[in-house]
C-alpha cells in the first residue's frame, strides 16, 4: 500500500475470525482490495449535486455522469464566459461556494479574475483521480490455531509483501520487503513466520533481481546490525537455534533439489548462467515458494535481533532489513501468571483431599463424618472471613477517630465578636 502522511506503509488492523465449526482445520476466505485515489473536489453521495449548486431544479442523487460537460468547452479555457447557452449548468464556473471546480481533465482556473495573466492550471485528471485505481482479489485460509500453541496467547504474523523488480519493474506493486519491518515481543509469545513466491513474474526490462529471472524467493538470516549484508558466523548467531539458522537461511533447498535428483553446484560471480541454473542452491532457485513452519515461541534472550533477506538485499531492490526486539513479560503479567499457578496449585490438593476423603467415608460408611467435618470447614470459613471484614472496619472507625480529633485539636479560636453555635434536633 501506498505511504500514508506519517511516511510510514498505510495499514489496517483486522481481527481474524475464528474457523468455524469443531471438524474443520482452516476455512478459506476471499479478500478484496480496492486501491482508491481520492479527491475531494467532486463527491459521490446523494446530496452532493444540490450542495454543489448543480442540482437546484433536479432531483438529488448521486454526482454521477448525468453531470458531464455536453460539449467540450476546454477550446477556450481561460475565457470562462465562453460556456454554451444551451448546459443547463456551467462547466466552468464558480459554484455556490465559491470555489471553481470545472468538469473536464487538466482545467485552467482564474481565481483572480484577471484572464490569462492570472491563470493557474490544474494538473488533476479523472483518469487518475477519484477513482479505483487498482481491484485486487486474493484467496486464502484461517487456520485453527496449532496445538501446544495456549488460547491466550499472542501471536504475532511475518511475512514478506512484494514482487520481482526494482521500483519501476515491480510498478504497480511494490518492491520486496519485510513486513513489519521492526516488531517488538514479549517473552512467552510466538512469531509467525511465514511467506510466499512466485514462478511467474513477467520479465520486463530485465527483471532485476537475484536468482531466476521470473521467480520470488525470500530467506531470513541475522546480521549483526542494520547496516552490515553479510550473516553472523553460526557461533554467533543468538536468535534461531543452528538447525533453525539453517532451514531459514536456505529454506531447504538442496534436500528439496535432491529430491528430485539434482546436487548444488558451486559458483562464483560472473558464472555462465549463474542467476538462472536451479543448482545454483546459492540463490535459493530450487527453494519451495512457500514457507510456512509452525509459530515460534520466543523464548530468546531480551534484546534486539537484526535480519536481511540475502536472496532481495539486491541494490535494485532497496535493503531487505527486520528488527525483532524481545522485552521480558511485564512484572503485571508475571504476578498474575505466580497467582493463578498458586491458586491452582492449592485449589487443586483441596480438591483432591476432599475427594480422597470422600472415598475413604464412601467405602467405610461413614458419611455422617464427611458431612460433619464439611460443615466445620465451611463454619471455619466464614469466621475466617468475618473477622478479616472486622479487622478492616475497625481500622477505618480507628483512623476516622485520630483524624476527628486531630482536626479538633487544630481548630482556631473564634475570634471576639464570634459566637459558636451548635444545633441539636429536638
């Protein structure tokens, strides 16, 4: 999506559904993206045209082609006088507020009044504005969330957005990348980390980019900052575990082209069809187009982690750069994480004492014992929470005391002339 005021990527916050139905592992979904360029200078809803001034003896509606000039007055579009007679409304004119809106592409205006020497042009063309840009349908799947992954917990998606090409290629896409580019998360929560390719990029011009020359790939490896392209040594890699370090580096790609048969091959720079070869393993051109492995727990050391895409870092391509930031789980969530283990720990040897002796009386025949010792406890219970209501009642009676007679103490004298009166009711 396009950049919003903030320069930041536009974007939408959209709760997912869960999958509905106990027998169903995911639901497929259709998604559509309507790519909208809008203009407030000419509106769409249904009072618009009357507001306008352009529909004063019509019925409202919609702004709509009803509204379109009949005849093409741009042949002299300074000279404003020039409308023809037989428009019902002036395409050219100023409306009820004021302001000049003609009705056809790439107007000139005269605010000023003063004809050619004040004459501002308008570079606005309906074929580009105010209108949907781009429609886009997508398909995809919810899934049931996996098991071992807890209810309550969060989990946060990665993914990567983008096609084959530098900015002008990849047009009207947008060139790879990480998205989000930075994430934070709290210890105890999962990353999803999941992407696709595609084999069929058109090629235009050429298409640049590393590897195949119609083809997505993406990778995930760490660096040791945002501004260095080669990957730590395995030794120092502190995110993913050195199995993990290797599927997300190479996305298995030469157990995928063994599969088939094939071996990587080395190559170095310049190498007679080294971008394209699918044994150049190097640029992941056997690779899967689609990664999708479980969601990650983050059980990492807090800190910041910092990652390039070595297949997209393509200097055409702009730098493919993440940064994931782990924090410990807030002191909030760990004290209500302590209460509730507590809690369940003694709520359930309760349980279990109570069902225990239950039995015990069950097999003996001493139910008579069970129901008298329950109702001791129960007795027990609500003395114990008697005297903690007594405790706090005669602490709020004790402390209203000292600050009854401490604000006695501090009282002034009445001055002569004063005189202290106190009412009693009869």
């Amino acid at each position: 999506m396009s950049l919003s005021l903030t320069h930041s990527h536009t974007h939408t916050h959209r709760t997912i559904p869960k999958v509905p139905g106990k027998k169903q592992d995911f639901s497929t979904c259709v998604f559509r993206i309507r790519y909208n360029i809008s203009t407030n200078d000419y509106g769409n809803d249904e009072t618009w045209g009357s507001y306008m001034g352009f529909d004063d003896n019509k019925e409202e509606g919609p702004f709509d082609a009803r509204y379109n000039c009949k005849n093409n007055l741009n042949k002299d579009p300074v000279n404003y006088d020039n409308a023809n007679s037989d428009d019902e409304i002036s395409c050219v004119g100023a409306h009820k507020d004021g302001n000049f809106r003609p009705r056809f592409n790439r107007p000139y205006v005269d605010v000023f009044g003063m004809g050619a020497d004040s004459a501002l042009a308008i570079a606005l063309n309906s074929d580009q504005s105010g209108r949907t840009f781009q429609d886009r349908s997508h398909v995809f799947t919810i899934s049931k969330r996996p098991k071992g992954v807890p209810s309550h917990a969060t989990i946060w998606n990665l993914n990567f957005r983008g096609r084959r090409g530098n900015i002008v290629q990849a047009y009207p896409a947008v060139e790879y990348d990480f998205v989000p580019q930075d994430l934070s998360v709290n210890r105890g929560e999962y990353v999803h980390f999941q992407w696709t390719g595609s084999d069929f990029n058109a090629a235009r011009n050429p298409n640049n980019a590393e590897g195949w020359q119609y083809s997505d790939r993406h990778n995930m490896v760490e660096v040791k900052n945002m501004n260095q392209q080669f990957p730590l040594a395995k030794q120092n890699m502190k995110f993913f575990k050195q199995d993990n370090a290797l599927t997300f580096a190479t996305q298995n790609t030469a157990s995928h082209l063994k599969s088939k048969g094939g071996s990587c091959k080395t190559f170095k720079n310049g190498d007679a069809n080294e971008q394209n070869d699918p044994k150049n393993c190097g640029k992941l051109n056997f690779a899967p187009a689609h990664f999708n492995p479980l969601p990650m727990e983050i059980t990492q050391s807090t800190g910041t982690y910092f990652f390039t895409d070595t297949r997209d870092n393509n200097f055409s391509n702009r730098a493919q750069k993440f940064v994931l930031t782990v924090h410990d789980v807030p002191a909030w969530q760990k004290a209500m994480q302590a209460i509730g283990i507590t809690i369940g720990v003694f709520s359930g040897i309760g349980i279990f004492v109570v069902v225990a002796y239950l039995g015990y009386c069950w097999y003996h025949n001493r139910m008579d014992e069970f129901y008298c010792k329950i109702d001791q406890v129960m007795t027990c219970l609500n003395r114990c929470c008697c005297w903690c209501c007594n405790v706090g009642t005669n602490k709020n009676q004790k402390r209203g005391g000292r600050s009854k007679r401490k604000k006695n103490k501090g009282m002034s004298k009445p001055l002569i002339g004063e005189v202290d009166i106190e009412v009693q009711q009869a």
